[in-house]
C-alpha cells in the first residue's frame, strides 16, 4: 500500500474509500461472461430497484462519474437552442471546467444563489416565445441537492422549484451527486426527495462506490436519446455490471442511507466541536456533510502543517481562513475529535505569538 490507510482528511469526500459491501458486490459480480453495455442481469436488476425508489417509469443509465452524468442529462433534456437556469454556484457552472458548454454544447443561465439554493423566484418569467431566434430558450432548471454550500433543499423547496419551473414551462434537472446526504438530513426517503423532478444525477462516489454515478429519468418524455448520448459522450461502460453492481449494493438495501447517516454525523460532530473552539466560527449551519468554517489568520495553515489535509474556500484562498471541511461515510468520530483538537492546538499557537 502507498498511503497510510488510518489517515482521514477533510478534503472532500472523495478522498474516501470504497465501502467493503460494494467491493463485495463488484467481487460477486466477476467470473464467467455476461453480455456488454448494459444487457446484463445487475443492469436489469438495477432498473427495478430505481423504479422501487423513482416511479414505475424510471430508467437508470450507470455512467462514469458526476459531471458526464450532467452533459447527458442536460444535453438528453434539451434542444440545441435550449438553456439551463441554475445556480451560480452549481457544479455545472463553476466546477466542470465548462465540459456542459465545451462538451454538452449547453448554455447555462446562471442566478444568483447566495446559499447555493435555487431561488424558484429566479425562475419567474424566464418563458419566451417557442418562436424567438435570438436568445437560448430556458427549458430546464437545474438544481444540486445537496449544494456545493453544503445546504439542502427541503420536499418544500423543491416543490416550489418544480412548480415555478412548470410554471414557465422548464423541465427539471436535479444534480444529486450528495442526494443520499440530502435525502438523510431532510429525513426523506430519495424519490420523495425528487418529487416532481423529471432528471436526476444520483451520486454513489461520494456515498461509498468506486467510481460510478447513475442517470434517472423519471419522465421518459422528459429526455431524447439519453442512451445514445451516453455512448456519444464516452459515458458508456462496455463491462457495465461492474457499474451497476455497485449502485445495487448501494440502493438495494439501506447502505446509500448508513453511509450518508454516518457522514451527516461526522460534519454535525465537527461543526459542534469547532463551534466550541473560540475565534473560530462557523459560516453556515451545517446541513448535511459538509462544515464551512473561519478559523484564525494563520490557524488552517498550522492544521495543515500537523498533517491534515482540506480546502480553503472558497478555493481560491481569498475567503481569509475560511474553510470547507468534507466528511465521508467513514469519516470516524476519533478522527473529527483528533480534528478539532489539531485546530484548538492551532488557535492557541496563534495566540501565543
Ligand atoms: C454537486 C456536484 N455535482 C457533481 C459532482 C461530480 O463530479 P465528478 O465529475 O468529479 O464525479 C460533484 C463532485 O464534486 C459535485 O460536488
């Protein structure tokens, strides 16, 4: 092995490994030959489970990772002269490195979105005439649920976009790269949590797979092609039972819901514990996995000396010693405590100068 496999950080939750049940699955589902892309037994298994939790419409299309599940989806919902509302603060828009525009050919209309949440009142008036040549058409609202602030979006709110979406005739996109942890902070189950959402990016990376995220559409109306934009988007798996397999392990049985459990409880624990820590503060309250913190001039540094690793934020280090400290689904208690305590021990180094 070439890292310490006890070490934890904060960095994201990525930076986590992959839990032995889905390992488990992957190991089960090796030996013999199985057809490719998709016509495989854990694929047609996969579609029952995502109906059980999405509607007796569903369909899943297991993909590669969260951003080519993004260009698919949008790219699946809209006409080539078609626009996506979304948050500034989105995935989409600022941590994709463009691939909706460059790759999806997609034009996204970013809103103001000061807590990451999508404003349904953004949404208002946004219709035009199917007719008019001269600007993109926004025909869907996008969303992330959680957001890349950490919040989450409650039944409510997300009512209220879909309802304001309709409104002005959008489809809705839901980017649930942490759809788990939002689902678990708003003690929902994940289809209720979606209701009314016609597309979803349903995140497993971050919830404990190796490396595989899931397409659902809700509505098949609601997307044109989505299987062919799949493979013309390099998201098409031949060995695509490996990639379903893991999110049969994961959304089969309740471990989707245990692992985001575990990591809401690791960011609640350390948001408390730095609360308690004085001259720091937390920027937010914390929602679901994610803990956005301001330490002391000089603190984060003198953490990141003692060994521990995460992002300032916002990334380009001109938040002044603000913080976004991520906790995975095996984020332990003992490493949130060991943490924190590198943190008091940063403080009061500080103060002694
Ligand atoms: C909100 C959101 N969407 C999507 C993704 C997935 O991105 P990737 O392409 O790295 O799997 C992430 C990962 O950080 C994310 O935070």
């Amino acid at each position: 092995m070439l890292h310490d496999a006890a070490r934890i950080h904060f960095g994201s939750d990525n930076y986590a490994g992959v839990h032995p049940e889905v390992l488990a699955a992957i190991a089960d589902a090796n030996g013999g030959h199985v057809p490719g892309y998709g016509d495989d037994p854990y694929t047609a298994r996969l579609q029952d489970v995502m109906r059980d939790r999405f509607g007796p419409d569903a369909l899943a299309l297991p993909v590669f990772n969260g951003t080519g599940a993004n260009v698919v989806a949008l790219q699946a919902m809209l006409p080539r002269w078609g626009a996506v509302v979304a948050p500034a603060t989105s995935h989409i828009n600022t941590d994709e490195n463009g691939a909706p525009e460059r790759v999806g050919g997609i034009k996204i209309l970013p809103v103001d979105a000061p807590d990451g949440r999508l404003d349904p009142q953004r949404l208002a008036g946004r219709r035009i005439d199917p007719a008019e040549v001269h600007s993109a058409h926004p025909l869907v609202a996008s969303f992330s649920n959680t957001t890349e602030l950490g919040t989450v979006h409650s039944p409510a709110q997300v009512a209220a976009i879909v309802a304001a979406a309709r409104a002005e005739g959008m489809r809705v996109h839901c980017d649930g790269s942490r759809l788990a942890n939002a689902a678990v902070a708003a003690g929902t189950g994940l289809g209720e949590l979606a209701e009314g959402v016609d597309v979803l990016s349903l995140g497993a990376t971050k919830n404990g797979a190796l490396g595989v995220e899931a397409i659902v559409v809700r509505d098949p109306a609601a997307v044109d092609g989505v299987e062919q934009l799949a493979k013309i988007n390099l998201q098409l798996a031949s060995k695509r039972r490996f990639f379903s397999a893991q999110l049969l392990a994961l959304f089969e049985g309740d471990l989707w819901e245990r692992n985001a459990r575990a990591a809401n409880d690791a960011a609640a624990r350390l948001g408390e514990a730095l609360a308690r820590i004085p001259g720091c503060e937390l920027l937010a309250p914390v929602e679901a996995n994610a803990v956005f913190a301001r330490m002391p001039a000089g603190a984060a540094d003198r953490v990141r000396e003692a060994g521990w690793r995460f992002y300032d934020w916002p990334p380009s280090g001109e938040g002044a010693g603000a913080v976004r400290l991520m906790c995975a689904w095996d984020t332990p208690a003992e490493a949130v405590d060991g943490f924190a305590h590198a943190v008091a021990a940063a403080v009061e180094a500080g103060a002694r100068r």
